[in-house]
C-alpha cells in the first residue's frame, strides 16, 4: 500500500510539472463575446485569446482587439504570438504579414480609470508602439485599427469600414517568465478606441486544486501506515 501511495505522488509530482490551467475567463452579451484561457508551462504563461460570437461580423467595432489583465506576477516579457490551431485569416489582402509582427505586449498600463499589469493588442489604443510588437519589421502601420483582430464569424456582407487581415477566431500568446499563480481580473476590449465596448471581469479566488489536496492525503497516509509500522515493530520486541 505504502508503495502505491508513493507512485501515486510520483504521478501528481510529474503532473504538476507539465502545462497547468490558471484560470479561464469568458464572456457574452448580444454580438459580443469573448474567452481567454490562461496556462502555466514551465516558466512560460500560455494564454489562448478568442472571439467566440456566433454573430456575424459585419464592421469594426465587433472585432476582438485587446487583452487587459493583473495577476500576481507583474514582471513578464513578450515571447511568441501565432494563430491558434484551427484557426485562420480571413479579409485578406496582399499585404497580409505573420499576427505577430502587428499585435503588441506591454507591461503596466492604464486604460483611464484601471491600471493593468499587462496589457496585449491588436490597435495602438494610445498604449502601444511599434517596438512592443512581438515580431519586428513589420510593415507600416503596424497597429492600425482593427487590422489582424479576432473575429468568431465574417459577415457575408462586411461593411466597406471594416479593416482587413482578421484572424478567425484564435490566436495563441506566450510570455516568458512566469512565476504568479493566479489572474486575478481582465479587460477584453473591442474595436480600434478605448472608448468602444470592452468589459472588465474580476475573478473569484481559486480553490485549493484537487491534486494538492489528494497529495497531502496520501502523504498523510503513507505516514500514518510507517507509524503503525514502527509501533508494531516496537510492539514485537517489548513482547
């Protein structure tokens, strides 16, 4: 039993070791909807960023462009961004580029009235400047509009205004030098100005994860069965 128990860790230990999910955030109201799913790999912060309306989009302030968030490692650098798998561009015209040569990482922003560790976007929103794009050489404007944001679905009948070489519907950030454990709030924001929509989502604190508790259990037992061991043997020679 002692021996299951401790392959059992073992497992846990190899497990918590591989790509672990921080936090999910998601939201939706009318022709806006967006989700953000958070993983720690290593010292690498994972996140996969997606327009998730089913409603068509038909002009620019539908497009998913930004990516707000705090947690509780502010000290991180821009690493790698591409299209998620699945996923493709579409409006696309000759100048179309690599995602990652026009959507920018910067640390401590502000949005107005909110103050964001990390901020990830697509338009400049006043934040951002060519040299935070995640991949250099670019072609001018690197941050225009809406131009390389996300959208879950492309009317069939766009509006002559809505920007080319969107990305349906994903695309996939790394950070590198993650050591936090939680996202704690987010800004998903749409369209080319911090003015158009966007929403801010507060998590609620995360729970002990299921691994750790089962860990500590089979720890404590794995001591409990070395204890009635050690008693049994001292039982036997004082008998």
């Amino acid at each position: 039993m002692f021996a299951a128990a401790a392959f059992a860790l073992a497992g846990l230990s190899a497990g918590k070791a591989q790509a672990q999910h921080i936090r999910t955030y998601s939201f939706t109201s009318g022709s806006y909807s967006a989700q953000a799913i958070f993983t720690k790999n290593g010292t690498d912060l994972e996140i996969l960023f997606r327009n998730t309306s089913t409603v068509a989009v038909a002009d620019n302030p539908y497009v998913l462009t930004g990516l707000f968030f705090n947690a509780d490692d502010t000290s991180l650098t821009k690493n790698s961004l591409s299209l998620a798998s699945g996923s493709v561009f579409v409006r696309t015209d000759s100048s179309l580029e690599s995602a990652d040569k026009h959507w920018a990482y910067k640390g401590n922003v502000s949005t107005g009235s909110d103050t964001w560790n990390h901020g990830i976007g697509a338009a400049g929103f006043g934040i951002f400047s060519n040299s935070d794009a995640f991949a250099g050489g670019g072609s001018n404007p690197v941050l225009d509009g809406v131009d390389y944001g996300l959208v879950g679905v492309l009317s069939s009948n766009p509006s002559n205004g809505l920007l080319k070489n969107l990305i349906d519907d994903q695309i996939k950030i790394v950070l590198s030098g993650w050591s936090g454990t939680d996202i704690t709030k987010v800004r998903f924001q749409w369209g080319s100005s911090l003015n158009e929509n966007s929403t801010s989502i507060t998590g609620v604190p995360v729970p002990e994860p299921a691994y750790d508790q089962m860990a500590a259990l089979l720890m404590l037992g794995g001591l409990g069965i070395l204890r009635y061991r050690r008693n049994r043997e001292q039982f036997k020679w004082s008998s």
